[in-house]
C-alpha cells in the first residue's frame, strides 16, 4: 500500500477517489501559506514608509475641513418684521386703507379714511389727531388724493412711533444692569426674559430671577430659558413673597460678578390694587437691594388684545412707571396698530416686538423699519 507522501508524489499510482481530494486540500494550504507570508512582507514596507496620500493630507488639509473651520456659526436670522407684520397689513387698519384707496375718486374719500382710523386700534384719540393733522395740512384737492392721503398717513404714523425715547439709567462701571419685567398673565413675560437674556446677554454674565412665585411653571419656564442661553438662576419657594426673591436674587447676581440680571414678576389682572401694590413694592425693594435699580422697567404687551393693551399701558404707565414696551404677538393678530396708539397717547418708547416663537423672532424696535413693513414699503397692496 502506498503511504500518503507516495500518493501525493504519484497520483496515478494511487487508488480511491478520495486520495484526489486530499491532494487537492493539501495544495489549496501550501498557496495560501505563500500568499499569506508575501503579504505580510509587503504589509511590513508599508508600515515602515508612510503612503504619498497620508503625507500629503498631513501637509495640506482636505478643502472641506478648511471651509469648515473658517465658517464661524451662525444664529439663524428669524422671520423678518415684514413677515411678522403680515396680518396686520393684509387685515387690519392699512389694508382696509388701502381698499378705500382702490377706488375711483370720490367725495367721501375722508370721511371714510376717518371712519376706519376711529374704528381701528389705533384708539379714538390718536385717530382724532391724524384727521385734524390731515385737514390742517393738506387742501381739499389734497383730501381728496389718494396718493397724498396715504403718504401723510405713512409719515405721520412714522413720526408717532419715532417720538418718544427710552429713558434708561446707566448702571456705574462694575454694577449690574437690573431690568424689571411687568405685565398680566399671558403676555408672554417669561418668554421675553428668556429671549432678552439671549439678545442682551451676549458676552455678558446673565442672571433670571423668578419673582413670580405664585406660578410653578413660570419658575420651571424660567428655568429652561436660564439653561438655554447659559444664565445663573435666583428662585424661592412656591408662593414665597415675590419681593424677598426679588430682593436675595438681586444681591446673589451682584455677588457672582453678573453684568445683566432679568427679573420676572406675577401677572394677575392688573385691575386688582394688589398686583399694583405688589408691583410698587417689588420696584422699591430692588432698588434697596442695588441702588438704582431697576434700571429698566419693561412692560409686556399682548398685541392680539389690541385697545385692552392700550389700558393696560395706562395702568402700568401711571402706577408704576415704564421705561419702554415689548409687544409680543405681532404674527398672530391683525392688530398691530395698538402700538401706534400707545406711542402717541403715553409717550412710551416700544423696544422689543416679537414675531414669532424662536429667540431671533424678538427683535429690537426700529421705528422706520417697522413703518415700511406696515405699509409694505410704500405699496398698497
């Protein structure tokens, strides 16, 4: 009999079938041992010299990580004033102006233009004052213009809103700037602090304090707003005294070297003596706790409560006394024209108007820009 070695060297001499099959396998092992010891050698020189494209994307990085790193990130712009202001002018007060102006020539020209400013939100009062301003000031052939009617209409309401100015003390070097925020339930009073934070806050350190105590989720509003934009918090129990908060959150951000301190308040309906009291003592308290301060006091306006906001102003105008007005809400209401009225009744400046819900959507107030997108840059239409 033929041992294995014989059989491998001499296939023909073998016998069986399955002998072929052993020296088949056999030879299948010793390919892939060469093939596995040539590749290894050639793995080794590999190793020992760099390949071109490494050495070469060491030298010079690929475009793509170049246009990155030279991108800087950038904060989405938000919706424009034009888009926020939509409805008021395709439904409100200057749209109904506008219809008016569509038409043929006619005698009743002003009176129906007095018709729709008395009827609008602009209030009676300053609806009063731009029909006496325009008879005063333009002919009856002017009256009876359309296109000089509706350029003194834009310019006179552009006038209103750029009147009056913010008054706004200046904290001395090393104190924080302390700004109160009022105004009822529903406004949107936690959102704008949060959002101020983000706008105001920029390369400063910020501090919320949660002076609306009677509201948990304010508190915890309040909270992820602090967390979002990187803010240090001030909180106390659930229905503590609002003043006490105020006054220990004050003194903990001057203490922690903070430059820009946001206070919430309660909001119960500002008919009720008590919010009003509540809010005087809140004022006086702040100052004992940082002299000064408050160095603003911002009153939150709901523009879809339209003239309501206009009483509203009063009271917190009168009682209080309010540096300057964020009106909130611009994109869901057609009524957007309050602001024109309270302008021109108290005198107080509009900062801040919000058009949407994200933080961009706050943004400062321009008297000429919001006049072109009230009136959609001049057109009627």
């Amino acid at each position: 009999m033929l041992n294995m070695w014989d059989r491998l060297l001499f296939p023909a001499q073998a016998v069986g079938g399955s002998d072929w099959l052993i020296w088949v396998i056999v030879l299948v092992v010793i390919a892939a041992g060469v093939g596995f010891v040539l590749w290894s050698r050639k793995k080794g020189e590999a190793l020992k010299k760099p390949s071109r494209d490494l050495d070469e994307h060491a030298k010079k990085p690929s475009r793509e990580l170049d246009e990155h790193a030279e991108k800087p990130f950038v904060v989405p712009e938000g919706r424009t004033l034009r888009e926020g202001l939509d409805r008021t002018r395709r439904e409100g007060f200057v749209a109904r102006l506008a219809g008016v102006f569509r038409k043929d020539l006619d005698e009743d020209l002003e009176a129906e233009v007095e018709e729709i400013l008395l009827t609008s939100d602009i209030g009676v009062r300053t609806a009063n004052k731009l029909m006496e301003d325009m008879r005063s000031r333009l002919d009856r052939d002017g009256l009876r213009s359309q296109e000089k009617v509706w350029s003194f209409l834009r310019e006179e309401i552009g006038g209103i809103l750029s009147k009056p100015s913010l008054d706004v003390q200046t904290p001395p070097p090393g104190q924080p700037e302390v700004i109160l925020v009022v105004g009822v339930n529903g406004v949107g009073k936690t959102t704008t602090i949060g959002k101020l934070g983000f706008h105001l806050g920029r390369g400063r350190k910020v501090h919320f304090v949660a002076g609306d105590t009677f509201r948990a989720a304010a508190v915890e509003q309040l909270q992820i707003w602090a967390d979002r934009v990187g803010a240090s918090l001030s909180r106390g129990a659930d229905g503590a005294d609002p003043a006490s908060v105020v006054y220990d959150g004050i003194k903990a951000g001057v203490e922690a070297g903070d430059e820009l301190i946001l206070v919430d308040t309660a909001g119960r309906l500002h008919t009720k003596a008590n919010l009003v009291d509540e809010l005087k003592k809140i004022h006086r308290v702040a100052g004992k706790a940082l002299d000064g301060a408050p160095h603003q006091t911002l009153l939150v306006l709901d523009a879809t409560n339209g003239q309501n906001a206009l009483q509203q102003a009063d009271i917190f105008g009168r009682e209080i006394g309010v540096s300057g007005i964020v009106l909130t809400k611009l994109d869901g209401t057609a009524k957007g024209g309050v602001i024109i009225g309270i302008c021109d009744t108290f005198g107080i400046p509009v900062t801040w108007v919000g058009v949407g819900e994200q933080s961009q959507d706050l943004r400062a107030f321009v008297p000429a820009e919001f006049t072109a997108a009230l009136f959609g840059d001049g057109s009627k239409d």
